[in-house]
C-alpha cells in the first residue's frame, strides 16, 4: 500500500494494530487517528471489506449482493450503491432529477478503495463518516 494513493479519512490498518483513519499524509508515510507519529507505508495494510464493515454503514446483504440503504441528505439525488460479495466489485448508480446517471463499476476489496469510489461519485458524507465497527463509531 503507498502512502500517496490514501485520501484523508481513508481506512488502514498498520501492522499488528486496530484499524485507524488517515489524518496526515506525506509521500511516503502517514499519521493515524490512532497515533501520533509518522508511519511508513511499509507497515501499513489495507482493512479488507467483509459483510459486517457493509452491515455497519447501511449495506443490506441479498444473496451475492449487498445493497446500500443510506438515506441521502439531498432528497434531489438518489443513489443504488452495490457491492457484490463474490466478485469484490462496487456498482455505484446515482441519478440527480433524474437527469443524467454515473455508473461505476470497479474492484473493491478494500475499505480505502470502496470509500475513493463513494468520493469519485459525490458520496463523501458516507465515505468521510464509514464505520468499521459495527454498533461503535469510526
């Protein structure tokens, strides 16, 4: 994992330890909420999506799919966030007055690359505010 590819409030997980949000970033290390030095990426690792982190931020599981079903403040927009169990692959669908629509299909096996795909799709509260716990906060 490289330091220059997380985004702010992205999850990781440094090595032999809980997982954390990024608060600082430099090109080759980061600062965790869970701590108060630099680290290198080289002791990080990606926290793996599993059906408990989806349950935990309103994903719904049917089958092979799990289903989004967080309530958009902007009652203008709506949007179907998919992530398929399976495949490890993310179908974001979200349509303003139902004028145009942004479809995004991607791979998404890991907590930061999930909440890089809610961002790129104008979802940020979601991805800012992600829970990896389910029942406890960030």
């Amino acid at each position: 994992m490289k330091a220059n590819e997380l985004m702010l409030g992205d999850w990781v997980r440094v090595k032999g330890a809980s997982p954390a949000q990024v608060v600082m970033i430099d090109q080759y290390d980061i600062v965790t909420s869970l701590s108060e030095h630099w680290i290198n990426e080289s002791n990080l690792e990606a926290v793996e999506i599993t059906p408990e982190i989806l349950e935990a931020n309103w994903f719904i599981k049917s089958g092979y799919t799990c289903r989004c079903v967080h309530n958009l403040a902007d009652f203008d927009n709506h949007a179907d966030l998919d992530y398929n169990l399976k495949f490890s692959t993310f179908e974001i669908k979200r349509m303003k007055n139902r004028a145009w629509t942004v479809r995004l299909y991607m791979d998404a096996r890991y907590v930061h690359k999930l909440q890089h795909a809610l961002r790129l799709a104008g979802l940020d509260d979601l991805a800012d505010n992600f829970i990896i716990e389910k029942g406890g906060t960030q």
